[in-house]
C-alpha cells in the first residue's frame, strides 16, 4: 500500500492538430525517446525496445553529479490509445506514467500525460522537494508537448512517400538530432560510420582519409545528408587546420565521386557548409549571392561546396546549407559558455559588436528536412534565423533567460590568447547573414528570436509579472 499522502499525481493535456492514430504511431516510431528528452538535462538512453507490452526503457540520469539507472517497464498498451511507464528501478519510491492519446474530431486529438509519483522519504521527501519537483514536471512537458506539436507539425507540411536516407555524423550535434526527427516522421535513417561495427545492418563503413567505402551498400538511398567533420573548435596549429580541411573537402569529394558513379543513385545530397564562406563582413546584409572571404574557414567552405560538383554533374540535386552558430545546450558554442554564464561570469567579446548569425538545432535540424524535400532548392543555402544579433545582444539576452548579470567582457587580446586565430574567425568576425534562400522556398522558422529559443532549449519559461 502506498501512503496516499505522499503519492502526487500530475497531469499535462495538450490539443494537437493530428488523429490520436498519427500521434500515437510517431510516439512509437523510433526516436520518439530521444526527441522527448530535453537538452538541458543529462540522460543518456541505455536501451528502449519500443513501448509495446513488456518492453523496457533503462536511462542513466544524473542526480547532481551522480548517475542513476532509471528501468521504466512499459505496460497497459492500446493501440492507437494508450500506454503507460512503470518504475521498476530509479529514484523514485513510485512513478507510473500513463500516455494517453484521445480523438477530437477527425484531424485533432487530446495528448494527455499522467504521472503519479512519490518522492524518496514519503511526506518528508514531498515537504521539501515537492514544488521543486513539480517545477521540474512542468518545465518537462511544457517541452514534451511543444516538441511533439511541432515535430507534427513540420512533417504534416512535406507530404510524400517516406524516404531512405544516407546519413554521416550522425553522432554529431546536428546529426544527433536529425536522425529522431527523421525515424518519427516514418523516414529510415542508415549511417554511413567511420569503422565496420560487429552487427550486421548497423551502418555502412567508410574512411574518407584511405579513400574508401563500401560502395554497394550506397546503392538505392533516396537522399545522403552529409554532416561529418572534423571538429573547429581548439586551438588552430598547422596540424587542426590540416584536419579540418582534409576532414570536409576529401571526404565530401569521395562521397560525391562515389555517389555519382551508382547506378542508383540518390536524388538529393544535402552536404553541411558554414557561414565561413563569407568571412568578416562588418554590419554588411549577406545573402548566398554576396561574396566569398579570404580567411582560413572561408578558403575551406569554397573547397568543401565545390568538392560536391561530381555529384551535381551526375543529376543529383545538391544543397550546400551554410549552417551559422548552432545552438543547443549539448554542443556547440552554447555548451562551452554556458556554465560561466550560470556562474555570472559571461560577458560580451571584443567590443560585442561584431554579428553573430545564429540557428537553434531544431531549426537546423528542420533546414535539413526542408532540404531534402523541397526540389526548389538546389546550390548554396544559408541555414540561420533571419534576426542575426550582435555579440552585445547575445550575452545580454543569455544572461536575462538565466537571471544571471552579465559583467566580465572579453576583450579582444584576451580571446586571441585563449583561443589564438579561432578567436579571429570564429569570436570576433562579423557576418549579419540572411536565409534568404530558405525563405524563398517556404521554410518556417521554429524560433525567429533568441530568447524564444534560449527559453525552449534551457527550459526557462517566462516568468508572469507580479501584479501592482
């Protein structure tokens, strides 16, 4: 028996705009795990076999800086309707989560998600971390349902038949997320891996510095999203800067060159640039007609697009999406500063006037799908939010989603000396890019200003004015 003083009971309903059926097959697709799984907490999914009687899900999650095994058993399945998570080790003293998925009209349905817990320490655990908690659920499924509506949403906009897409860095950050997005929204995703796994139908294997791949097993993909790269962020010695070249521009020359050469090959082939191109540009507009730089990164983006001529040449509609800053509190630049800025030790960089041309990762994520959707889209396309922001604006928007004051800047000597030339090209430069290509073909932006994105990716939500 359970003390029904301490067990808690929280429920979160949403309208969608989709049948309970549709919902309930992209809660069961796989993926729908990750997709869920918000950015700002640290979990790590240990192993899910689908949602269907019996099955279990085991996450290591983090109490403070201890991790936890998490075992969830799913049970009381109904198609179309329902099912439901039962704690079978973790670190509650009760969880069962039942989702529910109930018809409102032909095309809508009422998401409901139930939760009836108890606190470790019953109603003394409940006295002193019951609101904390329940401030957690709410942070939780206010990101589970917005996340579930637009993931919907976005793929209810690009009807078609389902394809079978190539992937390559798909344990990077953008690669990560896309391949959830992609599996939800009824796609196969195969990755293309740097080393042969043991099991069989786990990837395809190739090694873009020997210049090999297992070309067969390239043949009949309906599209190759190409993402792998050598990481820029370090310090930049002749031997990175060798990496990052080679790394991009040989491996996307080998890919192209192989994939023209099939007999059936892909019809798009979406390959990630950078805003890079463009080099320092001051306040200056930049669209994907304005002109290449001359620095470093900027060499490397001209050399990196035109190592995917082969495949364009064989018919293959190719898309160059220069990506900006993006952000996601698991990667990327928002990782590396976001812990001085919780501490209240951000600050602007160099002055904080130069542009920084920035996408949020569901938004990157979505530039991606729109890509290999959209047959209007061919050549270099920018994937940033049409609002560039200084680097003034930017700490200045982070430290108010934080409550945090923003009061050591960086001054340009001191980000040379951390980071020597990356502060040139990666902190200090100025590009104020536009999207004008994705807008022209119709691609919605999830998040058009920072603080709306920051919000969703920190789970910050805005706190209501007290009444006077």
């Amino acid at each position: 028996m359970f003390d029904q003083h301490s067990t808690q009971v929280f429920v979160r309903r949403t309208r969608l705009s989709a049948s309970a059926d549709e919902v309930f097959r992209w809660h069961e697709r796989p993926g729908a795990i990750q997709r869920l799984m918000p950015p700002w907490e640290r979990a790590e999914i240990v192993e899910h076999s689908g949602i269907h009687e019996g099955a279990l899900a085991i996450m290591k999650v983090y109490l403070g800086p201890v991790p936890v095994l998490f075992v969830v058993r799913h049970s009381g399945y109904i198609a179309g309707r329902q099912f439901r998570d039962t704690q079978i080790e973790g670190p509650f003293a009760r969880w069962e989560h039942t989702h529910r998925f109930e018809p409102d009209g032909e095309q809508s349905c009422v998401l409901e998600d139930r939760v009836e817990y108890e606190l470790p320490g019953g109603p003394l655990g409940e006295a002193l971390g019951g609101d904390y908690f329940r401030s957690q659920l709410e942070r939780l499924f206010d990101y589970r349902h917005r996340v579930t509506a637009q993931d919907l949403a976005a793929h209810a906009a690009y009807e078609g038949s389902p394809m079978k897409i190539l992937l390559t860095g798909s344990h990077g950050l953008a690669g990560s997320a896309l391949n959830p997005f992609l599996t939800t929204g009824g796609h196969s995703v195969e990755a293309l891996r740097r080393r042969k796994v043991a099991q069989a139908g786990h990837g395809v294997f190739w090694n873009p510095a020997e210049g090999s791949v297992e070309r067969d097993k390239l043949e009949g993909f309906d599209g190759v999203v190409h993402l792998a790269g050598e990481s820029i962020v370090g310090r930049w010695d002749d031997e990175k800067k060798r990496k990052i070249r080679d790394s991009r521009v040989k491996g996307t020359r080998l890919l192209s060159e192989t994939l023209a050469k099939l007999e059936r090959r892909p019809r798009v082939l979406v390959s990630a640039s950078a805003i890079g191109y463009y080099g320092d540009h001051g306040d200056e507009v930049l669209t994907e007609e304005s002109s290449a730089g001359d620095s470093f990164l900027a060499c490397v983006c001209r050399e990196w697009e035109a190592a995917t001529a082969p495949a364009a040449e064989a018919g293959i509609r190719v898309v160059n999406l220069r990506f900006g800053v993006i952000l996601s509190p698991q990667g990327g630049a928002l990782e590396k500063i976001l812990l001085p800025f919780q501490f209240g030790l951000g600050g602007e960089v160099g002055g904080g006037r130069q542009y920084w041309s920035w996408i949020a990762i569901d938004d990157a994520v979505g530039a991606i799908h729109h890509a290999l959707i959209t047959d209007a889209l061919r050549g270099p396309a920018n994937a940033v939010t049409p609002h560039p922001i200084t680097n003034r604006e930017f700490t200045k928007t982070l430290g108010a989603v934080l409550s945090r004051p923003v009061l050591l800047p960086a001054p340009e000597f001191v980000a040379r000396l951390v980071f020597g030339e990356m502060a040139d090209e990666l902190l200090l430069a100025s590009a104020r890019v536009e999207p004008a290509r994705l807008l022209q073909t119709g691609y919605s932006f999830r998040f058009q200003t920072l603080e709306e994105a920051l919000r969703h990716l920190l789970g910050k939500p805005r706190v209501p004015a007290t009444p006077t």
